[in-house]
C-alpha cells in the first residue's frame, strides 16, 4: 500500500494532468474565451502537485530512496517544461487574437 505522500503526490498529478488535457484541449480548438481560465487552472494544479512530490522526495530520502528520488527530479523537471510550452502555447494564441482585434 502507497505511503500517505505518494498517494497525494499520484493524486495531484492526476488532477494536473486533467487541468494540462483541458488547456491542450482548448488550445488546439482556440477557445480564447477558454485558455486563460485554463491556465490558471493549470498552474494551480501545478502548485499542488509541486507541493505533494517534495513531501514524498522527503520521505524516500529519509527512508534512502535516493534512486527514486533522483528520477522522479528529473521526471519532473520534464514534466514542468512541458507545462511551460503549453502555457506558451495558448497565451500565443491569445496574443495573435489581440493583434488580429486591433487590426
């Protein structure tokens, strides 16, 4: 059975991973009424799953998971930049329906 942390950290990530499926989602159809809600959305899961991944990093290393702990760092860091570009991805389609309003 899962440890307290690791079960909020699988959690968190599966209400992050519903909030970045929406912002990709409203993305590819350019619902600009949309995006913005969703990248806050987003961010917000965001701020919760950051905080459930490093209570369970501070229980595999005190518990010497090191291992696991080193690459769940680095699934992570992927896993941010990849948040990064879908959150460019829709303010770039909010940016060009500015430009084409004021057009």
């Amino acid at each position: 059975m899962a440890s307290e942390p690791k079960r909020a950290m699988d959690l968190a990530r599966l209400q992050y991973d519903k909030a970045i499926s929406k912002l990709e989602t409203n993305t590819e159809k350019k619902k600009k009424d949309k995006i913005p809600p969703a990248i806050q959305q987003v961010e917000k899961a965001w701020e919760k799953l950051d905080e459930a991944k490093d209570e369970y990093l501070l229980e595999l290393r005190s518990a010497g998971g090191g291992d696991e702990a080193s690459r769940i760092t680095k699934e992570y860091a992927k896993l941010e930049s990849d948040k990064e570009d879908r959150i460019e991805e829709g303010e770039a389609i909010l940016k060009k329906a500015r430009f084409q309003t004021k057009a």
